[in-house]
C-alpha cells in the first residue's frame, strides 16, 4: 500500500510513503479489537470504589424489639441492608479491573485498527515535523492545510518530540504519541491517522507479525 508524502503545507511532495500490507491491509478482526478496547479502559478503573456493609456501621447491637408478636418482620439489627443508614448488601469492593491479553491478540488488534482506517481514507503521512519552538499557530495552520481541522487527529512520532507536543497540547481533538506507544483504542478514536514519516518504520517493528 502507498501513500504520497506531504509537506506542512499539505502539498504533494512527490514522494510515495511504502505502507506494509501486514498492518494495513489485513482483515480486520472485531472481537480483537473488541478485547483490547475492554482491556485498556478497564485499566483506566482506579477501583478504589467502596461501600459499608452491615459489619462496619456504627450502630447499636441491642435487638430492636420482641421476636413475636409485634405484627411485624423480626428485626434483630439497626445496621440491618433493610434500614436507612443500614449497611448496603453485596455494594462495590475495592477491586483490580485489569486482565491478561496475549501480545499476538493486541497486535492483530492494532492491525485491524489501522486497516479500517486505511480502508476509509484516513491515514494521511507528512513529512518530518521539524518546529524550532512551540508555536500552537502552526499546529492549527497544518489541521487547516491538510483539511482536518473538524476531526479528532492523531499525531503518530518515531521518536518523543517536545515542540510537536507542546504545539498540540492546547488543541482539543489532537492527541500527540510515539508511534511504539500508540494503542488500539487510541487508533478507533480517532477520525484522521497522521504517520509522521519516520514514524512507518517504528510501526513495522512493532506490529510485525
């Protein structure tokens, strides 16, 4: 698969970007995109979640009335679920929400990801990022040149670079990452992929089959 390069002027460089069919053009697997989804927002969960139950309420243990004959259910406790101010039954438990995926299942899962967004047009390469300082201006400028400023963008790096994120960080709907960090979630929330062009490499090491 190839895709022309372009500048920061969105202007057709005349160069052709060589994107791997292993990653871009397989068939998308949906349950695998599916799990890797589930599994990073559950590893977003704090699960520090927590509610009392009947054992830790502060409250008397005197029996509240007679067992019989009032007319009425036996009631034996004030800290009893069935009372206001009584513990809740079977209430949230501080909990790990995260759970084991093997590697060859997250990559097909970023695999699939990225082909659905080649299949759609939505992957575009540009040439290297060079900003000499960071200048939120010229992020702006580069969304209108490359005609998505209407849609959440993703900026994928082959390596960290300070001025690209610092130009990004004030702009909603631009997410700034190193191309061997991305995630699948990262991939199917975005509306328009751009491959930095030394960024296809790192990809190709990293999703390798």
């Amino acid at each position: 698969m190839e895709l022309a390069i372009l500048n920061k002027s969105g202007v057709d460089t005349g160069r052709k970007a060589v994107l791997s069919d292993s990653i871009f053009v397989v068939e998308p697997n949906d349950h695998a995109i599916y799990l890797d989804v589930k599994q990073y927002l559950a590893n977003q969960r704090q699960g520090t979640h927590k509610s009392k139950q009947r054992a830790e309420i502060s409250g008397s243990t005197r029996k509240l009335k007679k067992q019989k004959g009032t007319g009425g259910a036996r009631a034996g406790s004030i800290k009893s679920p069935v009372f206001r101010g009584g513990g809740r039954i079977f209430g949230p438990q501080p909990r790990d929400y995260a759970f084991k995926l093997n590697k060859k299942l997250k990559r097909l899962a970023r695999r699939s990801a990225f082909s659905y967004k080649a299949q759609n047009n939505k992957i575009l390469v540009v040439e290297n990022l060079l900003l000499d300082a960071p200048k939120t201006k010229e992020m702006v400028l580069l969304r209108n040149n490359l005609k998505i400023e209407d849609k959440r963008l993703l900026i994928l790096l082959p390596d960290q670079n300070k001025n690209v994120y610092l130009s990004s960080r004030n702009l909603q709907g631009v997410d700034v990452l190193k191309a061997s960090e991305v995630s699948t979630y990262d991939v199917m929330r975005a509306g328009s992929i751009l491959l930095v062009e030394g960024s296809i490499e790192v990809l190709e090491q990293v999703l390798k089959a």
